[in-house]
C-alpha cells in the first residue's frame, strides 16, 4: 500500500515494489515549498481524471500512474472509496498529485500546517 510521509521539508510518496512496476514508477519526493493546495477528498477514485499512461488500472477499484489531463498531468496512486489527498504544485514535473490514505485528514492537515 502506498505510505505518505510529511516532513519539515518534503512530502515523499512511497510505493511498495509491485506498485513501482504497476505505475512505471518510482518514490515520489515534493518540496514542502512547492506544494500550493491541499484538497481533502471523500473517494480518491472517483477523483482521479483524465489519460493514464504510463501506469495501471484496476477498473472500477485500483488507479497508479500518471494521469494526462488538459491542466497538466498528476501523479496518482488512490483506491476506490478510499479517502484521498490532492495536492496542487509548482515548478515540478507534476501539477499536482492525488493518494489515497487511510489517514487522508491527518495528511491533509499536516500538508497544511506549514504550506
């Protein structure tokens, strides 16, 4: 399962090894000072939008990879009525990433607290 971890300085997205191959992808590591937004969601699923590719999807229940979308493209690792986190960047290879946590308001609040 996906682990988000907030620091002082950075937001760091680990995946376990089969979702590294699933999403073609490896950890994720975000300067606190580039993250712009933080969304609380009820169903990271159902937020996720646009073109996967590369990545893997489950339908209906699993989503990992990154999502093409007229904005930009976002890094996404959620699961279907799994509570979830988008956070909106800048100057990153992303525009924004969206993971889902069990622990999705404790993350959203500590993305929060110093951003």
């Amino acid at each position: 399962m996906t682990t988000a971890t907030v620091t002082p300085d950075q937001l760091t997205i680990e995946l376990t090894p089969t979702e590294h191959v699933l999403a073609l992808h490896r950890d994720v590591h975000i300067p606190r000072a580039a993250i712009t937004a933080v969304e609380l969601l009820d169903d990271g699923y159902a937020a996720a939008h646009g073109l996967r590719a590369p990545g893997y999807d489950l339908p209906g229940r699993r989503l990992i990879g990154t999502m093409w979308t007229r904005g930009g493209h976002e890094f996404v690792a959620v699961r279907a009525g799994e509570p979830a986190v988008r956070v909106t960047l800048r100057d990153q290879p992303w525009t924004a990433v969206l993971v889902s946590d069990p622990r999705a308001a404790e993350l959203a609040a500590a993305l929060r607290a110093e951003s």
